[in-house]
C-alpha cells in the first residue's frame, strides 16, 4: 500500500466522521453575532490574566506597595528583570536544562507510549489484555512517594543525572490509554493486514502507516508531555542538587525562596538597613516577572501544535 493510499483513506475516513455534523455548522447573523461575542470575551479573560501579569512585572515595586495593581502603572521599572537576570549564566544554563529535557522526554516519551499503545490497540497481540490490565493498573494504586524515591535513587541510580528529570515522566498510563483508543478507531485491521500481504513487517507497519494516520493523537499527547516537562520542578527537588541541573521551574522557584528568606530574617538586623532592604526588593514584580519567564517561551510552542491538537480532540470526540 502507497503513502498515496494511506493519505486518500485517512481523508476518506475523515470525511465519513464529518458527515452529518455540517447542519450544526450554519447560523442565522444573530446567531453568528453571538457566537463570535462570546468567543471574543472568552478569548479576552484568557489573554488578558497574562497580559495584566507581564503589566505588573514591569512595574515599579514602590508603586505596587503604595497603589495596588494598576492596569496603567504611573512608573515603570526593569528592577524585577535585573534581579532576575542578576543570576547571570546560571538563568542560561537553567533553560538550557529546560529545553533538553522537554525536547529529549517529549521524543522520547512518544516514542515509547506510541509504540506501546500501538501494540495493546491490534487484536491480533495475544497479550494485549496483560498490558493494558498493567497499564491501567497504574492509574488506580501506586507505591507512594518514598518507595518512587528509592526505586529512581537506589535501584535506577538517577540522583543528580539529567535522566532524573527525563524517565520518571517519560511514560504516563493515562496518556497510554488515549493513544491506543486513537489507534483502534482511527487505524483499521484491513489497512494493517493489506500492509502485512504487502510485506511490511511490525515497525514499518507502525511508523509508515499507524504513526501519521494517528498523527493527531500523537501530536496532542506530545504537546501535554512537553507542558508537563516544562512546568516540572519536583523532580529537580527530589534528585538534583548539582546546580547545573536546575530546571528554569525550580530556580526560580529557589530564588523567590531566597526573597522569602530575606524578609523572615530581616527582623535580625538594624530597622534602618532592614526597611532599605525591604524597599530595595521587588517582591510583587519578581513573582510575576518568574511567571512571564517561566511561560512566555512555552507559549511559542502551542502555534506548532494547534492543528493537530484540534483535530486530535475532535476526532477522538465523534462516535463512529
């Protein structure tokens, strides 16, 4: 079976699933109206949180203590950036950590995930039964945090490595489960057994065929892995101490610990010095200025992912 083949059946496919929704698709002008309202106002509280924080963080801290949050602050300031910045090559080598381990664990983790669902999805596997069961299993009972720590510690041996941060989040039980309800109901026995007549053997069958049919469910898993690699800071808390290490999440997450620890301490030393100190901190912009950094690069990410996030949702929501 050519590529040709397998695109022209997986839009035939398509095409079936759409058929008899398109009724839904027409509205009246008021309607219509309505509809773009409601989606603009929707679009608005969703954009304008984020808008307001990255507001807030270029504001000036003395403004902040004495006006509140102001949607058009009277001064502005970089002084919660500098203090940031201030790491230096420890910011640099903390997102360079961030982006290996997102990149490296998303591949990898739809790697496994996607060959495995693939497996448990085709009736012909005798075992399927068992891994699901094993699988699902998962979701349901687990060991608990300290036997998690002793098995990644003293049995894997990760503690203070880059795996650490990679393998513990690599496979996701829940993720499996959707991805193999994508390739039983998007990947047909017969185009499988027409690749098998045809000579193809398992991994060609499932990287030439399967793989781009469930391209959608694949892409959507990708893009939650990659959301959940880059907002991760727990791991770094339980195995890394190398600094080197340190995720973008967990240093920052350090150093509004570091903020917080000057201010409990502070009552230690002279008044004078202690309110210079105080006022001298940007501890509102700082927060906010983390949250901009934290999440304004992953926020590029989503354009490269939406079209087939989409797809991938409503295809997995229409019933055959």
């Amino acid at each position: 079976m050519t590529r040709s083949e397998i695109n022209r059946f997986h839009n035939d496919d398509l095409r079936k699933r759409r058929v008899g929704g398109n009724r839904f698709n027409s509205l009246p002008l008021g309607g219509e109206i309505c509809a773009h309202l409601m989606v603009g106002l929707f679009s608005f509280l969703c954009v304008f949180p984020f808008a307001f924080v990255i507001i807030i963080s270029f504001t000036d801290e003395k403004m902040l203590v004495e006006n509140g949050y102001r949607l058009f602050p009277e001064k502005w300031s970089l002084a919660a950036y500098k203090y940031i910045v201030s790491s230096g090559e420890q910011l640099l080598q903390s997102y360079f950590i961030t982006i290996f381990i997102t990149i490296v664990g998303t591949l990898m983790g739809v790697l496994m995930m996607g060959m495995f669902s693939y497996a448990i999805s085709r009736s012909t596997f005798r075992y399927k039964n068992f891994f699901t069961f094993m699988a699902v299993f998962t979701m349901l009972f687990n060991g608990g945090l300290v036997p998690y720590y002793m098995v990644c510690t003293q049995l894997l041996h990760l503690r203070d490595t880059i795996w650490a941060l990679i393998l513990p989040l690599c496979v996701n039980a829940f993720y499996i489960v959707v991805l193999r309800t994508f390739f039983k109901t998007m990947v047909p026995e017969s185009v499988i057994e027409s690749a098998k007549i045809d000579g193809a053997n398992e991994l060609r069958i499932f990287f030439q065929i399967a793989a781009p049919i469930a391209k959608p469910g694949i892409v959507t898993i990708a893009l939650f892995l990659t959301l959940g690699y880059w907002n991760d800071w727990f791991q770094a808390l339980l195995f890394i101490e190398n600094n080197k290490l340190y995720p973008v999440q967990y240093m920052l997450k350090k150093l509004e610990s570091s903020i917080e620890f000057i201010y409990m301490y502070s009552g230690y030393i002279d008044p004078v010095k202690r309110v210079e100190i105080i006022a001298s901190l940007p501890t509102e912009a700082v927060r906010m200025a983390m949250v901009v950094l934290a999440t304004g690069p992953i926020i590029f990410a989503y354009p490269f992912f939406q079209k087939y996030y989409v797809r991938g949702l409503t295809v997995g929501a229409v019933k055959e």
